[in-house]
C-alpha cells in the first residue's frame, strides 16, 4: 500500500481497538507511507464530543485537499465559550 493514509480511532473504540489501528500506522511508517494517526480521548467508535467531530472533519478535509487537490485548507474554529457556540447554533452574531 502506498496511497498516504489518515488514521482515527477513539481511545475507547471497542470496534476497532486502537491497539489495532496503532499497529497499522506503524507499518505504514516503517514502509515510507505518509501517514498521520489521531486517537480521540474518551470517545468510542462514533465520536460523539463536538470539539472531537470538528477536528475530525477539519483533518479529514485537509488531508483530502493537501493529497487530492494540492492546496491548502482553513481550519474552522471552535467557539472558545457557550455563549459563542450558541449564537453560532442559532445564526445570531453574525453581522
């Protein structure tokens, strides 16, 4: 396998244990392969805490624009307090 891969895994994926998902990226690594792996604190197969899925979906949109478009990406952010995370929810504060 050579194509560059991207590996996540909740720590408490009982699905895919993370053991398993580590022993894969090794052998990437030890084969030349780009390879980048994320484990999740606390989630398990479905990650399920916000901060967790928006950086999912950030690395999984970079890794896909870096290796299939050849560009750079912009990470989206995540609101620094509720209040932001609310008004973001709702549409209000944006001007």
């Amino acid at each position: 396998m050579t194509t560059p891969t991207l590996v996540l895994v909740g720590e408490n994926d009982v699905r895919v244990p993370p053991p398993q998902s580590v022993e894969l990226y090794r052998a990437l690594k030890t084969n030349g392969v780009e390879t980048h792996l994320y484990i999740a604190p606390r989630e398990p197969h479905g990650w399920r805490e916000l901060r967790h899925e928006l950086f999912k979906v950030n690395v999984e949109i970079d890794w896909f624009e870096r290796h299939v478009r050849g560009i750079e990406y912009e990470w989206e952010s995540a609101p620094e307090s509720e209040d932001e995370e609310e008004a973001a929810e709702t549409g209000e504060g944006e001007k």
